[in-house]
C-alpha cells in the first residue's frame, strides 16, 4: 500500500486503506484487516471512526492508545487541512459552502448542536462557535 500511495496518490487508496495504513504501527497484529474490519462495521464510516470519541474506541479489541493515537492525529489533521481553506477566505458564498463546513466539524457528534458563524463584510469567516 506504502508503494500505490507513494507512486499513485492519496486518491488512489480505498477507506479501508487508509484506515489499515493508520494503523499498521499501533496494532499489535501485524494484519490490520481484521481490527480495521471491525472499526467499519461498528462506526459503519472511515469518517466515523476518525471523529469517534476514544472512549468509544477503547472497547474495540485490538484499540489500545497505541492504535487510537494516530487515529485521532488523523481527525486533528483533516480538521486544520478543511478549516484552513476556510477561516479567512470568501469561501461561505454559497449555502452548500455552509452546509460543508458545518456537516465537517460536526457530521459525527453523538448529540445536536447549533454553529453560529461569525463572517466579515465580504463573507470571511472570522469565527466559529458551537453552542
């Protein structure tokens, strides 16, 4: 996987792939598979498990904090990449703009919340709040 990555790009990996690639220094297998398997059929999304509490991956066998960990360094990661585009920026010009903005930093929370967006004259975003 290490070579199709490097020579064919992040797009040319499956879900699966990238969540096995996640994992493959913090499971205590050498075979990802099965633990990645496992983390599908519970969180039914690689969204899901990258955004899960790790409480809620703790109990997932094979899911100590040496697995966790670069799980949710992967979560951290896709948030700055997808708020950097943002804050700053014209890009909240359009309501489908919002939705995606709103739908990627709380598509996964275990409860409902309001996002109130703070946007500047010409639709920056300045700030963001979840109440």
């Amino acid at each position: 996987m290490r070579s199709k990555l490097l020579e064919k790009g992040s797009a040319a990996l499956t879900k699966l792939e990238i969540l096995e690639m996640l994992l493959c220094d913090g499971a205590p297998r050498d075979n990802t598979k099965p633990l990645v398997n496992r983390l599908i059929k519970t969180f039914k999304s690689l969204s899901a498990v990258l955004r899960a509490n790790p409480d809620d991956l703790s109990p997932i066998r094979d899911m100590g904090d040496a697995a966790i960990t670069p799980v949710k360094i992967a979560e951290a990661a896709g948030l700055q990449v997808s708020h950097s585009r943002v804050k700053g920026k014209p890009v909240l010009t359009q309501w489908m703009e919002v939705q995606d903005y709103c739908i990627s930093e709380l598509a996964h929370e275990p409860i409902e919340y309001v996002m109130v967006l703070c946007l500047g004259s010409q639709n920056r975003l300045i700030a963001d709040a979840t109440v």
